[in-house]
C-alpha cells in the first residue's frame, strides 16, 4: 500500500511539475521584443530558473509512520468521581459525572444497561478535613509531607484541585531530626506551608 500510495503521489507531483513548466515556457516565448533586450533576456533566465527550482523540488514520500494511528491518551477518572450507569459489559461507566449529577453527559439522557449497585456494607463517606502540609528538602528533593508521616505526590499539591491528593510514601524521622524515606531512600531541612486537602474514610 505505501509503494503504491507513493507511486501515485509522485505521478501527480511529475503532472503537476510539468504543467508549471508549460506555463513558464508560454510566459517565456509570449515576450515578444528585441531579442536582445536585457528586460527579455532577464524574464527568460528567471524562469528557467524557476524550471529548474520546480524539477529539482524535493519528492514527497510517506512512509509506515504516516500510516500509524496516533495512541490516545486516556485519562483516569477516580473512582469517586465516575458515572454510576453500567456499560453493555456490565463495567461502571468510566466517564466523568457531569456537575452535581449521578451520571455523564450521555447516561443522564437514559441508562440502558442499568446502574451500578452500591456495594454492601456502610457507604463511603467523603468529607474536607484540613491537613497542615509543608515542602520538606530529603536528600536534595522537596517532598510534600504531613504530621501523619505521608509524602505527598507533588503534582497533585501545585495542581490544588478538589480531588484528594495521592500519598506516595511515608517518611520516618530519627532521633536528630533527619527525615527519611525508607521506601526510596533519607535525607533532612524544609519550609513549611498550609493547604487543605480531601481525604476518604
């Protein structure tokens, strides 16, 4: 398919190529004055010279990358936050609810497949608690961290959304004062800030 696709395109470009010529060649030999006129002299070398570009221009190939289908980036909806319709599969739809609605933009027009059940037991129950956070410099890098011993991702802190932010380790602290990460390695110093934060019971 890409040697025949290459084919093709070349014979258009060569068609196309030639059908400029020809009309440089009738631009060219419509000048009729004193063939030694400098002006005529000067028309005719422009435009073999623009001939010359035309035929020299450089041919265009595809290859098996322009043919490739680009790979979507799919985005991760937390669980919280997701529709409650069920999908033909019988999966919880994987959209996002649409403002304060149980559903996204196409479930709340209908729910064929059904909803999702509430799983048994006692409900999740979200609520806004206040963690005091603070930049901590370990080992030459600034974590995020808190007085319960979570280090915190440091993309979620900037972002300062309403989701909950992600714990992506815990920190110990030694007798002198020095943080650590035992999961990846220690270190110590920092400087200390506030933000509140969402966290699920």
């Amino acid at each position: 398919m890409e040697r025949r696709l290459n084919k093709k395109l070349e014979d258009y470009i060569i068609a196309f190529k030639n059908d400029i010529v020809k009309k440089l060649q009738e631009v060219s030999s419509d000048l009729i004055c004193e063939p030694t006129s400098q002006i005529v002299a000067d028309t005719r070398a422009k435009c073999n010279a623009t001939i010359g570009f035309v035929y020299n221009y450089e041919k265009l190939r595809l290859n098996k990358e322009d043919f490739m289908k680009r790979k979507r980036v799919k985005s991760v909806v937390p669980i919280y936050d997701r529709c409650c319709a069920k999908r033909a599969s019988g999966e919880q739809c994987t959209r996002r609810k649409k403002g304060n609605e149980m559903y996204c933009g196409t479930h709340i027009k209908g729910t064929p497949n059904s909803v999702m059940e509430e799983p048994s037991g006692e409900a999740p129950t979200t609520k806004n608690v206040k963690v005091d956070i603070w930049a901590q410099d370990i080992k030459g890098i600034i974590y995020y961290i808190d007085k319960a011993g979570n280090v915190y991702d440091t993309e979620d802190i900037m972002k300062i959304d309403k989701y909950p932010k992600r714990v992506i380790a815990k920190y110990a602290q030694d007798g002198v004062g020095n943080y650590s990460i035992p999961s990846i390695f220690g270190g110590g110093g920092g400087a200390s800030i506030s933000v509140a934060t969402m966290v699920s019971n």
